[in-house]
C-alpha cells in the first residue's frame, strides 16, 4: 500500500524509518518507531493479572507488526493485520496529531459518520486540553 507523500516525507526527514502497525476499533493505528517505544514502556505497567488490562495487551500490544517502507513509499500491511481491518479494497489513510491511521473505506465511512453523529449529540471535549506545551511529540 503506497503511503501518502507527505507521510513519507515525514518519515524521511525523522529518524525513523519503520511505522508499528496495530488493529484498533475496526482500522490500524500506526505509530513512528520511536513513539510505538514510548507506549510500549508505559503498557508495561499495566498488570498482566488484570483480566481487562491483559486482554488490551493481547488485543493492541501483541499483535502490533513493524512495517518499513520500500523506495517508493509503499508498505506492506501483513496478512493478519489486513484480514482483521477487513482491507480488501480503497483505503483511507488518515494522519493527524503524529498519528497515522488506515481504513477500508466502507469501514472508514461509517466509523466517522458514527463519531461525527456522537459529536452532533454529546459535543466536543470543550474542557479538554490536547496540547501539552511541553511535549515535543513526533510528527508523521
């Protein structure tokens, strides 16, 4: 699957050169190396005794996939990824906040009709802070 231009840029100008991919809620998250290794250190605190915590593990963390993009930007989803994504035809790609997602697009469709009809009813996250000055996070 060839990445979008800019992701590869992005990816050429950091010093990451591999994305994790990991199945969540109906689509793959995708993560920069170095950040996937961030994550991975606060997931080990999580109690492997914890039913709930250890089927998170089990579900996002173990079967996550390194991928590396060839010299024309393309990756290479592995199997189990893409059957549990249900990627068999278009896809979309999403990028936002240093994070990539990727989407059949049926599925894409209507998971953000689903997110944007709970915005319509619940509203936004108005006394949410998403920007912690002090984090100089990684972007794609």
């Amino acid at each position: 699957m060839p990445l979008p231009v800019r992701l590869r840029d992005g990816l050429d100008a950091s010093s990451d050169t591999r994305l994790v991919l990991a199945f969540h809620d109906g689509g793959l998250m995708g993560f920069v190396e170095s950040r996937w290794t961030k994550m991975e250190r606060r997931f080990a605190g999580v109690s492997i005794f914890d039913r709930q915590q250890r089927n998170f593990l089990l579900a996002f963390v173990a079967g996550a996939c390194e991928v590396e993009p060839d010299s024309q930007g393309r990756i290479l989803i592995p199997k189990l990824l893409r059957n549990r994504a249900g990627l068999t035809g278009d896809c979309v790609v999403v990028s936002y906040l240093g994070l990539l997602e990727i989407w059949d697009a049926n599925r894409w469709l209507v998971r953000q009709g689903a997110a944007t009809a709970s915005v319509e009813a619940d509203g936004g996250l108005a006394d949410f802070s998403i920007f912690d000055v002090d984090d100089d996070g990684e972007d794609l």
